[in-house]
C-alpha cells in the first residue's frame, strides 16, 4: 500500500511517499526541513544553532527523535478522517 503525507510550510512543500522501501530517517530529514524552514519563518531575531542544524550534522538521537515526531503526526492525520486539515491555515 502506498500513501503519501503533504505538508506545507510556508510557500515549500514536502512530499513523504510510504511503502516498504521508505525508512524511519527519510521521515525524520523531511520533518527537519519543515521544522527548519518553520523556524526561520517563524523564529524572532537569530534561532539558536541547533534549531536550524542541517540533517547532517544532526546528533542520532535528534535524529530518531524527528522520526518518532514524524510518525506520530502522521498516525494523527491518519486517524483524524481529513479533519486534520482543519488545523492548518
């Protein structure tokens, strides 16, 4: 089964494909880039350092950390029926 997960981060768009070649990094570097495009859309003044830290020089557990998120915030889109779109502006 494949299903794909859009989210839109100011004018940026980041596409998540999933089947069972996809892995738990691939979801975590796309969370890290809508988190860091969030940041300094959002972020006032200069964000500190490590909240814009490429996926590269991200330390492992940050890494996995992403994934989790990732995961979890799809499982809630997925569980929402399409309501979750409400959230978004």
């Amino acid at each position: 089964m494949t299903e794909s997960l859009i989210w839109i981060t100011g004018s940026r768009r980041f596409r998540a494909p999933h089947d069972e070649t996809d892995t738990r990094m691939s979801d975590g570097r796309i969370f890290r880039e809508a988190w860091i495009a969030g940041v300094n859309k959002h972020h006032p003044g200069e964000p500190k350092p490590g909240y814009v830290t490429l996926w590269d020089e991200t330390p492992e557990w940050e890494r996995e950390a992403a994934a989790a998120v990732y995961g979890q915030v799809r499982y809630f889109i997925k569980v929402s029926e399409g309501h979750a779109t409400r959230l978004s502006s």
